[in-house]
C-alpha cells in the first residue's frame, strides 16, 4: 500500500473536534468576560445611585465591586480560566500580570478601595468608614472607579 495516498479519517475526526473544543473555549471566555463586565457595569450605576441617595458606604462598597468585577472579566482574558475566590484586588492585578502597567496612582486607589469591601459590612467598621467617606470623598472614588474600569476595558479591547 502507497502511504501518499493513504488517509486516516481518525486524525480528521480529532483535529475536528480540537477546532470545535477551541471554538467553544473562546465563546465561553468571551461570555465569562461579558459576564463580568456587565456586571461591574451594573455595580457603578448602583454605586451612581448610593452618590445620589448620600448612602456614601455603599458608594464604596459598590466602588470596590466594580474594580474587582472588572479585574475578573480582564483574569479571564488573561489567563482564559477562572478567577480565584477573592475580593483582594492587589492579588488580582498580581495574578493578571498587570502589576507591569498599572500606574501607581492607581495601586494607591485600589488599596484605599480594599476596606471598603469586606469592613463595610460589620458594625464598627461601618460607623468607622462612615465618618471617613463624605460627599466629596464619594464622587472621587466614583470618579476613579470609572477611570480603572474604562481603563481595564481598553486593555480587553487590544
């Protein structure tokens, strides 16, 4: 038997169910990432809400959220898997491989974010961080919040 002219549909079979197994791996990533993303999304507008309400805590909490939603949505770009189970936000620019090319004004946000999340629900830590966050202090941390998320969204865009 000639071996140029000899076929082996099994290898066929293979590379067509490796092109599919791939396909179906982008479309679930891109879906996780849309997941994320709306629901950071969500997180600021209901953040917008608590400005407008003067509920200035959960401008925080729903701040922190968002950054951390977002930083998921760009985890799963990055290292097409799912996130770890943490609310740290240093870990995940850590894990993402974004500790290279976020700013250092923006480390310094995300560590003024970080008690705003777990703190800001127990009793003296509420009243604590209630009496840090005003009006002022609220619309800069939506503000910032916005640019962080606007920023991780270009880079998923690349």
């Amino acid at each position: 038997m000639d071996s140029s002219n000899y076929f082996d549909i099994s290898n066929v079979i293979i590379y067509i169910s490796c092109k599919e197994s791939l396909t179906m791996k982008k479309e679930i990533i891109k879906n996780r990432v849309d997941y994320w993303i709306e629901s950071a999304k969500y997180d600021l507008k209901t953040a917008q809400a608590m400005l407008k309400e003067k509920r200035y805590l959960y401008v925080g909490f729903c701040c922190h959220l968002t950054c951390e939603k977002v930083l998921k949505a760009y985890y799963w770009s990055y290292k097409k898997t799912e996130p770890p189970f943490t609310h740290n936000l240093n870990m995940l620019i850590s894990m993402t491989g974004l500790s290279e090319s976020i700013t250092k004004v923006n480390i310094k946000f995300l560590d003024e974010l970080m008690p705003l999340n777990i703190k800001a629900r127990y009793p003296d830590d509420k009243v604590r961080i209630s009496k840090f966050l005003n009006n002022s202090k609220a619309k800069s941390i939506y503000q910032r919040t916005t640019e962080f998320a606007e920023w991780i969204e270009k880079l998923l865009t690349r």
